[in-house]
C-alpha cells in the first residue's frame, strides 16, 4: 500500500525483494525499479544518477539499515522499522558523515494523535480505495483461533498482500 500511495503522490519509487514473485506484486503496484537485497545501495545510485533516494522506507530493519544508509541522499530521510530485528545502536555522528541524514523510527501514535488526524487520513485512504486508486491485497485469512499461524507465516516471509484474522 505504501508502494502505490508513494505513487499516488507523485514518487519513483526503487523496490527490494527476496523474490521474482514479491517482484512481479511491487511492479503491480507501481514500482519502477526493483532490486535484491545485496545489492540494492549500489543500484539505487546508479538508477538515480548517483544522488541515492530522497527516503528511505526499511521496513526490515536490522539487516538492511546500513544499505539504506548507503541508498539514501544527501539530506535524505531514512524510515526505519524492525522486521528483522532492531536495528544496532547509531552513533549520531554517522548521519553527520553519511549525508546530513535525517532518522526516525516512528510510531502511529505519534502521527495521529486527535480524532481529527485519524479522520482526516482515514478519509484520504477510504477515498482512494472507493474511487480504485488504492487496491488492497488480502494475501491470506486465519481464525482468530490461529494467531499462532498466522504469525507463523508472517515471520516465515512467504506470504504476500494483507493477513486478515477473522473472528
């Protein structure tokens, strides 16, 4: 969802994946460039004519940060999460060192905090769903009984689009 809002809004966005099947969902969903792990810093550069991406969104966290800090540009911002773990302790310095770089590990409690917030962008996003801009992908369904797997198969990266827990 983040791939086509990015898009909705105007961005190029550059992809990693672990696979040609989680490829072939970001290119669905508008992405432009789509690279592998290993590799993703140098290729980001290269397609962006050596500037690095304006922000980078890891999701993934402890494995990937230090390529997102090589992918970023100068000035860039870099959003972090922790899907592999929390990412190492920063040394403040090295976003002084890397590009001037701006770090957050945000939280949506903090970026919406009134009822008004959370209407103002729920009304946004139910908007782009109604009008077809914003496609939602239902990978998969579980009995609220089996959060268990469902976890299970969040955690084992095979699944794709949204996990829905039914009660």
């Amino acid at each position: 969802m983040l791939t086509q809002i990015a898009v909705l809004k105007g961005a190029t966005v550059i992809g990693t994946t672990s696979s040609e099947a989680k490829a072939e969902i970001a290119r669905k969903n508008g992405t432009a460039h789509i690279f592998g792990y290993e590799d993703f810093a140098e290729r980001t550069r290269a397609v962006t004519d050596g500037r690095g991406a304006s922000v980078v969104y890891d999701g993934v966290g402890k494995t990937t940060f230090d390529g997102g800090l090589e992918a970023v540009a100068t000035r860039g911002t870099i959003v972090v999460g922790n899907a592999s773990g929390p990412v190492d302790p920063v040394d403040v310095n090295t976003l002084n060192t890397s590009g001037s770089l701006f770090l957050t590990r945000p939280t949506v409690a903090d970026h919406v905090r009134t009822p008004e917030e959370l209407r103002t962008h729920t009304d946004e996003i139910f908007g782009w769903i109604r009008s077809g801009d914003l496609k939602i992908d239902i990978g998969d369904r579980f009995p609220i009984t089996e959060v268990a797997a469902a976890f299970t198969a969040l955690e084992s990266r095979a699944t794709t689009g949204k996990i829905i827990l039914e009660h």
